[in-house]
C-alpha cells in the first residue's frame, strides 16, 4: 500500500493553512506593529546621534572643569589671559601666535 499520497491530501490544507497564518503574522510584525523596522532604525539612528551629543557634552564639561580650575588656581591670571583684563596704569599687548 502506498500511504505517502493519502498523507499529503490529508495535510495540504493544513500546511497551506499554516504558511498563510505565517506569512499573515510577518507581514503585520514587519509593517504594522509598534515595533516594526521602520521604527527600529529610527530608533537606533537616534540613539547614535544622543551618543555623539554625549560624547561632546562630556568634552564640554571637561572644557568647563579645566577653566574652572584655572580661575581657582589663580584668578588674576585667568582673568589677563581670557578676558585680558589689566590693572590701572598698565598697558596690555596682544601676540598673536598664528
């Protein structure tokens, strides 16, 4: 006796029942759910661009400590470098060093 062919007919719609179920479910996970792809790389392209800007706030703060430091260590250095600021009486020259 030869059962392979009763054994198909008898699953066909099954399988093509469950393909379709298949297929149905990855349509609506890949365009339609709230976390589609779409949504995924806008999410991960965000996620980059906060990094750099973390990245440079973190330099930013260090930029921020640094100075900070400098007026703690001497103020009146800080203040004729940066703002050149001078004392009554005295004359400030400015080199450039391009």
């Amino acid at each position: 006796m030869n059962f392979s062919n009763s054994n198909r007919s008898w699953l066909s719609p099954f399988k093509s029942w469950y393909f379709l179920m298949l297929m149905a479910f990855a349509t609506w996970m890949v365009f339609f759910d709230g976390n589609d792809i779409g949504t995924q790389m806008r999410l991960k392209n965000k996620l980059i661009s906060l990094n750099q800007e973390k990245i440079q706030l973190r330099e930013k703060i260090e930029q921020s400590t640094n100075a900070l430091e400098a007026l703690r260590e001497d103020k009146e250095k800080f203040a004729r470098e940066k703002y050149y600021m001078k004392k009554d009486g005295e004359d400030v020259f400015i080199i450039d060093k391009k």
